[in-house]
C-alpha cells in the first residue's frame, strides 16, 4: 500500500501486508490478534492508524522493527477513539429517548433518583463503564497486549 492510497479504506489484510515488508518480529499466532483488533476498527479511523503506524519517527529510530506491544500501544490509542465516539452517539440516543445498545435504561433510571444526579455526567459515565465493559470483553488482545 501506497501513502498516495492511504485515504482510501485499508483492509486488514492490505494492513498486515504491509506491516509483513516491515521489519518484525510478529509470529503467526500475533498475526491473528492484529488481524482481529484490525477488524474491530472503523475503515476511516483504521487508515489513520496505518498512517501513524507507518510513519512513526520513533519506530524508525528502534531500528524499525514493529513487535507486538508497539502495535498493540497505537492500537489502544485508536481503539479508544473509536469507543469515545460510540459513547457521544449512544449518549445522543438517550437523549433522543432512542433504544440504547450498550446503556441500561434501568440503570439510568436508578442513577436519576440518585441526589445530585447528573444528567450529563452521569448518563455518560455508566454508558462509558458499559461500553467498554463490551468492547475490552470482545477484544481479549488488548488484555495480550498489555492495555
């Protein structure tokens, strides 16, 4: 893959690929965690992190090799971008009294007769607990990883 290519969506594989030229030290077994955090990533975010990848001056200055836990430290960078965006959108169906997929209407409803409660605070802290509650179970790489 090209830097020209880079804005459009990288596939996975276009992804390992390139991370393959590079000098490494990823077994076949770390190949499948990085194809799958890969696939948990949205397309657009997914080009900036090959982009941040690719580019690094710090890797370049270890002698270029890409392992694991370097990987694994700019992927937990994008992954929470990601999540911080999945939370204002579930945060925006609540207030739009819209289904929720990770919040708890039950909860909520709990937290709003709690004394001192929070609307925005509140609501947005336990869909952040949900959220990630979710997404770091469906991502045991990230436990691999270190993060």
């Amino acid at each position: 893959m090209t830097k020209e290519c880079a804005t459009l969506p990288i596939t996975p594989q276009d992804f390992i690929a390139d991370l393959l030229i590079q000098k490494n030290t990823l077994t076949p077994r770390m190949l499948q965690k990085v194809r799958e955090m890969l696939e948990r990533l949205e397309p657009m975010l997914r080009n900036d992190f090959y982009d941040a990848l690719m580019s690094d001056p710090l890797n370049k200055m270890r002698n270029g090799t890409i392992t694991l836990a370097y990987f694994c430290g700019y992927f937990d960078i994008f992954y929470k971008k990601q999540l911080s965006h999945i939370i204002e959108q579930e945060y925006i169906a609540y207030k739009q009294n819209k289904p929720l997929r990770y919040g708890n209407k039950k909860t909520i409803m709990w937290l709003k007769s709690q004394p001192c409660f929070d609307e925005s605070l509140d609501v947005k802290s336990h869909i952040r607990e949900q959220v990630y509650k979710k997404a770091y179970a469906l991502l045991g790489a990230i436990n691999e990883c270190g993060g």
